[in-house]
C-alpha cells in the first residue's frame, strides 16, 4: 500500500502545485475564490475517486481507465481511453510539460544551458532509469516522494509563519484578468490539471498484492491527503503574498519563502521543485508504458508494444512515450500543455464514470469488493458536473475545445479502423487452410 499511496502522492504534487498558483491568482484575482476553487477541485476529485475504486476493485488489470472503457463499451472505448492517456492525459502532454519546467528550474539554479536541451537530458535520463525495470523506480519513487513532502511541509511553515496575512487584506483583491467566466475555466482547468493523478495507482493494479482491499484505500486517501496539503499550501501564500504578487509569479513558492527568508531561501525553494518535479515525472515514465502494455495485450495496440526488458519493463511503450514526450517538449509551451490535456482528460473520465452504470447494468453478479456510496446519485451529481466544467470550457475557450474535441474523434475514427482491421485479420486467419 505504501508503493501505491507513493505513486499517487509523487505524481499528483509535482509542476502543477509550482506553476499554477500563480496562474490561478491573476485568472481569479480575489483569495476566497481561490480556495474556492482548490476547495472544489479537491471535492471532486474525491468523489471520482470513490467511483474509480469500485471499478479498480473488480478490475484489478493493468492499464487502469481503458480496462473499465473496454469492459462497459467494447474495444472502441478501450482504445480511446487507453491512447488519450497514453498522448495527452498521462503520458506525452504531462511529461513534456514537466521536463519544459524542470529545465526552466535547473537555468534558474545553474545560470546556464537551454530550455531544450536541459528537457532532452532529462528525458533521456528517465528513459535509461526505467531501462532498469520496476524495483529501480518503485524505491526511488518511494525515496523521492518522502523527501518531498517534507519539503512541502517546509513551504507551508515559512509561508504560514513568516506572512503577514498580506493576502487576506482587503485591498489584496484584483480583477480578474479575463474575466470571471473565463477565468473560472481556466483556473478550474489549472486545479485539475494540479490534482490530476490520484487515479494512477490503479494502473499498477495486478502488481499490488490484496487490490480488492487495497487499491480504494490507495486512492481515497491519496486523494484526501493531497487536497489537505494543496489548501494548506495555497493559505501559505496568501498568507505571505497578495493576489497580485502571485499572479504570473512561475514559482510562487520561492516568492512565498522570500518573504520569510530573503532571497537566500530561493535557491532552497528552486532545488526543492526540483525534487518535486523530478518524483512526479518519474510516475509518468513508470504507469504509462504499462497502459501501452496492456492495450497491446488486448490487441488495442500494435504487437511490438508486447516487449519487456530484463528488469521487467515494457519496452515497447517505454520507447514509445519517451518518443512522444521529447517532441512535446521541444515546444516549450507549457500553459496550452496543461489546459489541452485537462480539455482531453475531463472528456475521456466523463466517459469512465458513466462506465459504471453500464458496468452495473451489465454485471449485476459481479464481485465487487468495494461499492461506491451514495449510488446512483453520487456517481450521477459526478458526471453532470463533469459535463457541466466541458460546456464551461466550450463556451469559453471555443478553439480549445474544438482541437480536444478532433484528437479524441481521431481516436474513435482510428478505434473502428484498427478494430475493423483486427477483426478482418483474425476472420482470415480462421479460414486458412491447415
């Protein structure tokens, strides 16, 4: 349990936590709507969080989200939710967004190199890390992940203790640089895109002894811990930095310990988002090679992508996520990164939280180790509000959605195709003469 809750705990808080208050703060300007809006991103990732854990207690497989996808709507489903996790919501966006931070954080420590190159080495030095296979990076996800919530809780007492509540002000408050309306999209666009990954433990699943048991205490409490540590995080700001020092702030952090410690703190808050962004990638490099893994060994996927190497990884997929993500990162664009993914991420869970009725309607007898409470009406009040944050985002940010929108309708349209195919494939196979 402890492996599973590292995972969720290392990916979860990682380059959304450094880079989006700042963001977040000139979108909402005032300090009440930004809790707020941290305070719903939490409850709604808890909820999910409860609907997911009974779907991973009776499927224990590996891959996660497309197993549940395939299981309610065939392979189709199984092949849109693995391939949008593994280029946009898990895999290639997250990750090069990461490595395009990582290598501003290291030119702001270091005084030298290039946005490009600093992300290229770091790519290529977790491509060879998960060479080693899944022990090397269980224990140095386990190592990493300690020393960083240590370091988080380091942040919050010197925000917390050496602001002055400057935030809370009433003069503190800003306007919204967009607009309300769109500034609540794109903030809520940012929370989620900083919670997102509390689910990951579930792709590891046939790896977890007793999952049944175990993987919706993973989740649950991941989810919980995470979102107590986000608000505490954010009341340090504000306690140190008004909306409007926060606002386009890239490491609100550093500005919040400055206030405490001068400016000898930043270079301590610049190496500890370092450790922190280096934990959260390194999920992405060890969950998402095995959804590739598991779309293949369902035929969802290409063959090749079957190849493990000798320390247990599938090397397939890892070849092909460290592709993805080092031209990714070759953009340099983090902020449409992050709100593309998140766009690709709410309309692919949409589809995974109504798998559940389906799920239900379909196998009523199934075993389910654990049963979300509240059923039907809280997995339902999940979805419409899920539906509800799309329609927010459309309205909003039309051309956003639109692209989001074509990328998943390739999925489907290449779903059919390599199902059709498949299918065409194994017909012929069947016909051939011994």
């Amino acid at each position: 349990m402890g492996d599973g809750l590292a995972v969720v705990i290392g990916l979860v808080i990682g380059v959304g936590i450094l880079r989006t208050p700042g963001l977040i703060a000139g979108y909402l300007g005032g300090p009440w709507v930004i809790l707020l809006v941290w305070v719903a991103g939490g409850a709604i990732a808890l909820v999910s969080a409860m609907v997911f854990s009974e779907m991973a207690a009776m499927y224990p497989e590996a891959g996660g989200k497309f197993a549940y996808a395939r299981r309610a709507f065939g392979p189709i489903g199984g092949f849109v939710a693995g391939w949008s996790e593994v280029i946009a919501t898990r895999g290639g966006f997250p990750a090069a967004s990461k490595a395009i931070v990582i290598g501003e954080y290291l030119i702001l420590l270091t005084g030298w190199g290039a946005i490009r190159a600093w992300a290229a080495v770091v790519v290529v030095g977790f491509f060879l890390l998960h060479l080693l296979g899944l022990q090397a990076g269980r224990v140095f996800q386990n190592v990493v992940t300690a020393v960083k919530v240590v370091l988080i809780l380091v942040i919050i007492g010197a925000g917390l203790m050496g602001g002055s509540g400057a935030g809370w002000a009433p003069a503190a408050a800003i306007p919204p640089e967009r607009g309300l309306l769109l500034g609540l999209a794109l903030a809520y666009l940012s929370v989620s895109f900083t919670y997102y990954g509390w689910e990951d433990a579930i792709k590891m699943a046939e790896e977890i002894r007793e999952p049944g048991k175990k993987l919706p205490r993973i989740l649950i409490i991941g989810a919980v811990g995470v979102a107590a540590l986000y608000l505490a995080v954010n009341l340090a700001f504000l306690s140190a930095l008004t909306p409007a020092e926060m606002s386009g702030s890239p490491l609100v952090a550093a500005d919040a310990v400055a206030v405490a410690f001068g400016e000898s703190g930043r270079t301590f808050i610049t190496v500890t988002a370092l450790v922190i962004l280096i934990s959260s990638i390194n999920v992405n490099f060890l969950s998402i090679p095995r959804v590739a893994y598991g779309l293949a060994r369902r035929g969802l996927a290409p063959a090749g992508l079957l190849g493990v190497s000798g320390g247990g990884t599938p090397l397939g997929g890892l070849v092909f996520i460290t592709a993805l993500v080092f031209l990714l990162a070759m953009t340099r664009s983090f902020e449409f990164l992050i709100q593309f993914m998140m766009f690709v991420a709410i309309s692919v869970d949409t589809m995974i939280l109504i798998a559940l009725f389906r799920l239900r309607r379909l196998h009523p007898q199934e075993p389910r180790p654990y049963r979300v409470p509240g059923y039907p009406w809280m997995p339902a009040v999940v979805v419409i509000l899920y539906v509800m944050i799309l329609v927010l985002v459309a309205m909003t940010q039309p051309k956003l959605a639109l692209g989001g929108s074509a990328l998943l309708a390739a999925l489907v349209v290449a779903g059919v195709i390599w199902s059709r195919a498949k299918s065409s494939g194994d017909h012929a196979e069947e016909l051939r003469p011994a």
